[in-house]
C-alpha cells in the first residue's frame, strides 16, 4: 500500500503545477491619457524649466493574478539617461537638466513584469518651451561708416536677432539705449536703424557715435514666474566728413606793434586758419579786404602781414585790417571762405622805467618817525615822494602798490600816468601799535601797466614809532583762587598776583591793592604783588571758611584792571567733641531707644563728624548696644523684660552707668565721654497708664502721638455732637423747655503742696521713684555754672534759675562733699585724647525737652555745686 501512494504523489503534483502554468498571464500598464501623471506616459510632456530632482510622473499597472508588479525604465544605446525610476512605487524623478533648444522630445521604454512575464513599451515624452533663452545678434557688434551729409531719417542700418524660443518668448523687439539723447532711432520690430527726424550728423563735432541696441523677447514662464530676457550689442557709426564748413581762424583776436625803431619790410603779425573740414581738409589762400591803407601786405600762403613803409609815415596810431582765408579745391578755384580783423597798434618804445623822487632828486628810502596810534585817515606829512614814467601814451602808465605789514597804511593814487605826487594814509591806527611795531617797513612799488616790458621800481618807507600810554595793567588771570590753612600766623603769604602793562618806562610800572569787605584780614605788597595776612589777624575757619575781594593793578597814570580774590581757610580738627554736660540722665523704655548728643565746633567733614561708642557700662558690659552715627543707645535684642536684667544683675534696682566716648574722624582724633546714668523701666510702670505708655513708647515718634490724639479728640466731639442732636429732637417733641440750671461748685480749701526730694548723690531705692512739683513762681536768680565738663575749660555761664519754693518738709540732707581745693574738678572724667589748645565754642542746643523731674534733679545739683563752690 505504501508503494501505491509513493507513486501516485508525484502525478497529483505535476498536475497542479500545470494547471498553474495554464492560468498565468502577462501584467499590463494602464492607460489614463496624456494629462494624467500615472499610467504610461502616453503623450507625457514636461517644461523644459523643471528642476532636477523632481518627481514628474508614476508609472501604474497591474497583473491579472494580484501579482506583484516591478517597473523598469530604458534608454536607447549612446543616450544619456535624463530619468530614473524606482522599480516598486513607479515614480519617475528627473536626473538632467533639459534643454527644449537642444532635444525636444526624449523617447523612452518602460517596462512592468511580475517576475515571470515582463511587458515593454516605447513611448516619446515631449519637452515643452520656457522663457530661457535670450535674444542673439546675427550681426552685431558692428562698425559702419556714414557720410555727414547723410539726410536726416535715413536707414543707414538694419540690426537682425533671433530668439530660440517659442512663443512670445521668441518674438524679438529692439530699443536704443538712452534714445532721448541719440542722434538715432530704430524700429522696434524691424530693427531698421535710422538718423533722428530733425538731426544731422556732424563730423566738426563728433567723428565716432557708438549706439547701443537692445534686444528684448516678448516674455514667457520660466520656473512659475513671468520673465522677460535681453541682450545688448554696439554699433560703432563713423562720420565720414564732407566739405560742408568754411575756413576757421586759430589763435583769434590777433594784435600786432609797430614801434618806433621798426623798418620797412618787418613782420608784423601772422595769421593762421585751417580748412573746417579736418577729414579732407583743403589749402587755405589769404588776403586782405580793407583797412590796411596800402601800408601793409600779406602772405597769401602763409598768412605773414609786414610792414610796407618806414613807421614815420604811419599817419593813424590804430589799424584795423580784416584779413579774408578762402579754401581753393584742387582744380585752383576759390571756395567758402571766412573773415578776422588784425589790429595793428604804433606804439611809442618803452625804455624808461618808473622813478622815485625826493627833495633832493632820485631817491629810494625815505623815513619818518611818528607817534603810536595816529588818527585814520591822517596823511603823513613828513613823506614828500615823486614819482615820474618818461614814455607816453600806455608805456608812461603805472600802478602804485604799498607792500607791508598788515593793512595799516594805504598809498594815493593807485594808477598814475606819466607823474604824480605820492599820498600815504593812515587805515589801521589800532594796528599801529608801539607794543607790537617799534617802526614799520613798507614797500613802494610802481608796476607798468600795459607793457610788455612791465618795468617796475621800488622805494623804502621806514616809519619809527614813538610808544604812549594806551595800554591798562592786565592781570595774567582773572581770578585767583588760595588756599590757606587756619592756623596760620599773621603775616603768612596767601597768593602772588601779576598783571603787565607793556607801555614803556614809568608807563609801564605797576602798582597794586587791594579792597573789597573781605580784605580786611589781608594787605598786599604794591610792588611784588604778593597777598599776605594782617600781622594780627588770626583765621578761624569755623568763624568764617570763605574771603573775596579785588585786587587793583594801576599804572602811573591811573589807568587800572581788576581780578577778583578768593581765599578759602583750611579747616584743621582743633575742636574735640564735646557733650552739653559731662553727667547725663536717662530713663530707658524697654523696646526704647535713648539718645545721647555731642557736637565738634570744627568747620568741615571729617573733623565734625563724630563717632559714638560705649566704653564701660556696670554692673554688667552686655545688655547695651550704640548706634556709632546717631548715638542712639538701645538694649541687646535679647532683653525683652525687666526679668531679664534682674536676673543680670540679682538686683531690683535697674540703674546703669555707662562710660560713652564720642570721637571725630580728624586727623589728629580728639574724643570726649561722658557718664551716662539709664534707669531701665517697662512702659506699665510708668504713671499715667496707657496714654503714658503710649507717650513714652512712641516719644520719638511725635506724628503718630499728635495724630492719635487728634483722633480721640475727634471721636469725643463726634460723641457730643450725637447726644446734642439727641436730647434737642427729644425736647423738641415734648415741647417742653428746660430750666436754665447754674452749677456751683463747692469751694475746696488748697492742699499745701508737697515735694519729694530724693537725693542725687545716693542710687535710687526704687526704679519707680519719681520727682513732682506743681506752682513755681520764677524769680530771677544768679546761679554760676560751669558749662564744659570734659575740656578743662574754666568758662562760667551766668545763668537765671527760677527759685525753689521752701518745701514744706525738708529732705535729708547728703553727706557733705569732700572739700574743695582752687583748681581741682570733681565729679570730672578726664577725657581730651590729644593736646590742644581749644577754642571757645557754643553751646549746644538741646532740642528735647526732659521731663520736669528730671529738671528738678538737675536744678538742685546745679545748686548744691554752687554752695559747694562758694563755701570757704
């Protein structure tokens, strides 16, 4: 069984594959017309303009059996392949340029097979026109010759191009390039090249135009866009001359002499003319047409003209002969000819030269010595100049010149014929000026005018001049500026000036001083000019930093000029710092700064300015913090509470002592301190509830305070204007009046008033402790004080205080002071860190108002000090 079916596989197979075969068939292009871009490319054109890369069509076909299908394009053998296919998709991209001129169809076979039958088929692509060639010349450049003659709008030329395109971009138009200014005009379609109607050519003006012929296509679409090309060529056109202009004379006018010493038969003047026509020119025979009185002749080939007599028998001085030139053709017979006039001039022989005459004869310096700065227009007598030319007539004429420096004089008169008397005037009598000129050359010089000879003559003009008083001292500046430090001694030089006056002798010596309200403190040396201080004065630039006044520089006839002084004193840092007293009290706010002030009487930043730091502070160095500009003196941001410095201090006494150095930035430094005494307490403790707090809180905000007291005060008016209105409406709706009712008052009997003194010596027993006092009745009382605590200066201040009232209970009195010895300070930190002499200096003004405890503790210290001083 096995066998069997070994046997009958085999036959079942071979029968299948024949069926196969019998039902394959051929694959096949579609076909879907010439304006498809799929199919066969049957009668398929493409522009020439198309780009290369470009897909420009896809071949599309199918098999019968679902087959897949390859394309395969083909040129002839020898072509050159200008496409490319791609054998899956069909599309066909252009590889070559094309060019319609060179090929205009393109034949092609494309193929399709499905891998076992393969179909062929030849088609011819067709390559359409674009604009993408210009127009060509077929004879051009060209040169052609026209006689000038030539009549105008004559064809003297026919310009021929063609246009390889197609279409309007093959039509060919033709133009001249700038036409408006040619002497030539050509047909646009014809190119027929033609003389301008109205124009001619002209060989005497211009042998050679060069016309340039433009060649332009009628357009046409290339790459998408309309395009229009054109070409250019020259046409060379040479003027062939024709005996159409008459003789021209070269040279015109022509003058000719005769003098005095000519003979007969001399050349005179020689005319030349040449024939018009240069391009052929013809000889040229002269010959006279009047004027010449038969006593001269000419050449009538070469144009000479000579004399025919001897001179003495000229009877006109001026000849004018018209001379003719007449062009003769080779057969000897005269032609065009032209006319010029020859004048002839006898003259007299020019062989005497101007001359300068003095008193005495010929002469050629002459010198005169006046004073500087004569009036214009003045003459200067003093020069008696002649001048004479022995010729006559044109050869006696001459120009007068004066050749110098500047424009200062002027001669008269400027032409002079034959002799005149010379002039010199002044024109410039500024310019005349000693200063500049000690004395003044000047050239006289007399020119010949219409000579040919232009014989000339010099003469010398010295002028010295005599100096006078015209000029003023001038100062080299006009205004000085010194400087000078303000611990200067008297008499210590500040600046030097100078002014010149150029004037000569006395004239010219200058003497100087110096006035003004700011002089005071300065003399000046009248001969040197040097600017010094007053022997007493003394500069003190915190008194007065700035001085100016004038300087006056006078010659010995009055004449004077100003300059203008300005001395400015140096600030040196020779005032220490200094506080308004030397034991300050304060009472510190916690979350409130205090501030501490020192002023330096010195006059300019840096010595003024001053620096503030905390030196010592007990009991305890940490819990202070200064601002080093303002002097504001606040706790360390830690201390928030009283707690907090208790538990510093184990104390309930909150009293700090602090050491507090102000120092100024000068060079050399001074510093001063002084004991600042704080009493440290929370805002709740202070009296006056709220509103004290809030005073004390906000003290160094006084807006914020007048602002929240203006708006209570306003809420409160507010609330009374409600209740007005209120109980007026109610009354108003009773009708009822009420009575008028008078409040009296109970007359109370005054309490005595009370003070409570607590003593300044002896450290408070309480941070709380306070000073009150109420009815002070201020008398006038003298009181010493010593204003200056930290300069060791002795100056006492008389000031009035206002008596104390006799308390009703006198305090405790202090322990008594230590005994006081003449020249000894208590209660005194030495401070000054330099030695200086200090100056006086103001006090300062204390801008914050203290409360009036504080004052109370003040005025008792002042007074227990003056008894202390005055105790023996």
């Amino acid at each position: 069984m096995r066998n069997v079916k070994i046997l009958h596989l085999p036959v079942l197979f071979v029968f299948v594959h024949a069926c196969f075969a019998q039902a394959d068939f051929a694959p096949y292009f579609y076909d879907n017309g010439p304006y498809s871009n799929n199919g066969n490319l049957a009668l398929f054109s493409l522009s020439e303009d198309t780009r290369v890369g470009t897909q420009i069509y896809r071949l599309n076909g199918t098999d019968p059996e679902g087959q897949e299908v390859r394309y395969g394009l083909s040129f002839d053998p020898g072509s050159k392949e200008i496409f490319r296919v791609d054998p899956k998709s069909g599309v066909i991209t252009l590889v070559e340029k094309l060019d319609r001129e060179k090929q205009d169809s393109i034949d092609v076979s494309i193929s399709i097979t499905d891998g076992r039958s393969k179909v062929t088929e030849r088609v011819t692509i067709f390559v359409m026109d674009a604009n993408d060639e210009k127009p060509e010349f077929k004879n051009l450049p060209a040169i052609i010759n026209v006689v000038e003659t030539t009549e105008s709008g004559s064809s003297i030329y026919k310009v021929e191009a063609v246009d390889r395109d197609t279409g309007s971009g093959g039509s060919v138009t033709f133009y001249l390039q700038m036409q408006q200014f040619s002497l030539f005009a050509i047909d646009r379609h014809s190119g027929v090249l033609r003389i301008k109607s109205g124009e001619m050519l002209d060989y005497e003006k211009t042998k050679t135009h060069f016309v340039t012929v433009i060649a332009k296509d009628g357009g046409g679409n290339y790459n998408g866009k309309e395009q229009f090309l054109s070409s250019s060529a020259t046409l060379t056109v040479n003027v062939i001359d024709a005996q159409d202009t008459p003789p021209s004379f070269i040279g015109t006018p022509y003058f000719g002499y005769v003098y005095e010493i000519s003979e007969e038969g001399s050349e005179i003047f020689t005319v030349v003319a040449e024939d018009g026509d240069v391009g052929r020119p013809n000889p040229i025979q002269y010959s006279f047409d009047g004027g010449d009185d038969g006593v001269f002749g000419i050449n009538k080939t070469s144009g000479c003209i000579s004399l025919l007599t001897n001179p003495i028998n000229l009877r006109r001085e001026i000849f004018n002969i018209k001379v003719r030139a007449s062009e003769v053709n080779p057969e000897g017979k005269l032609l065009e000819y032209s006319h010029t006039t020859v004048v002839i001039r006898v003259v007299d022989l020019n062989n005497n030269p101007p001359t300068f005459y003095g008193e005495s004869g010929p002469q050629n310096t002459f010198e005169l010595t006046i004073n500087e700065h004569p009036p214009e227009g003045e003459i200067l007598r003093g020069l008696r100049i002649t001048v004479n030319d022995s010729d006559q007539g044109a050869n006696a004429k001459f120009n007068l010149r004066l050749i110098g420096p500047g424009r200062m004089l002027r001669v008269v008169p400027q032409t002079v014929l034959n002799e005149a008397q010379v002039t010199i005037l002044v024109e410039d009598s500024a310019a005349m000026d000693y200063e500049k000129h000690e004395f003044l050359t000047y050239k006289l010089l007399a020119v010949e005018i219409d000579t040919p000879e232009r014989f000339s003559a010099t003469a010398d003009i010295i002028i010295h001049l005599l100096d006078t008083n015209d000029n003023a001292p001038k100062f080299s500046l006009e205004y000085y500026i010194a400087r000078i430090p303000e611990n200067s001694p008297g008499g210590s030089n500040v600046v030097s000036v100078t002014a010149v006056d150029p004037d000569s002798g006395p004239w010219g010596e200058v003497k100087y001083s110096i006035y003004g309200s700011g002089a005071d403190l300065f003399l000046i040396q009248p001969a040197s000019g040097i600017i010094y201080t007053q022997p007493w004065a003394t500069l003190d630039a915190e008194v007065r930093s700035k001085y100016n006044f004038y300087v006056k520089a006078e010659d010995a006839e009055g004449k004077y000029s100003l300059a203008e002084v300005f001395v400015t004193v140096l600030d040196l840092n020779d005032h220490p710092p200094a506080f308004n007293q030397n034991f300050l009290e304060k009472t510190m706010v916690i979350g409130a700064p205090v501030k501490i002030e020192a002023v330096d009487d010195d006059a300019e930043v840096p010595n003024n300015v001053i620096e503030y730091a905390i030196m010592k502070a007990e009991p305890d160095n940490n819990i202070f913090d200064i601002n080093s500009d303002t002097g504001e003196i606040k706790l360390k941001s830690y201390i928030k509470s009283m707690a907090i410095i208790q538990n510093i201090t184990k104390k309930r006494d909150c009293t700090w002592s602090l050491v507090v150095q102000a120092r100024d930035r000068g060079q050399p430094s001074f510093s001063t301190t002084a004991v600042v005494k704080i009493d440290i307490t929370e805002a709740t403790q202070l009296k006056g509830g709220p509103l004290g707090s809030f005073i004390m809180q906000n003290r160094n905000n006084p807006l914020q305070i007048l602002g929240t007291i203006v708006g209570f005060i306003s809420l409160m008016v507010m609330v009374t204007v409600i209740i007005s209105t209120a109980t007026f409406m109610r009354n108003k709706k009773s009708n009822r009046i009420l009575p008028n009712r008078r409040i009296r008052r109970r007359h109370q009997p005054q309490r005595p008033q009370t003070w409570s003194f607590k003593n300044p010596f002896r450290p408070p027993d309480s941070a709380r402790e306070r000073f009150t006092a109420a009815g002070e009745e201020p008398t006038p009382e003298p009181v010493a004080e010593n204003v200056n605590y930290n300069n060791n200066v002795s100056n006492v201040v008389v000031r009035h205080w206002s008596p104390l009232p006799p308390p009703p209970c006198a305090p405790s009195l202090p322990p008594p002071p230590p005994a006081y010895f003449p020249g000894e300070r208590h209660w005194v930190v030495p401070t000054v860190s330099a030695t200086v002499a200090p100056k006086p200096r103001k006090k300062m003004v204390n801008d914050r108002q203290d409360t009036v405890n504080r004052a109370l503790v003040s005025e008792l210290k002042m007074r227990l000090e003056q008894k202390r001083m005055m105790s023996p």
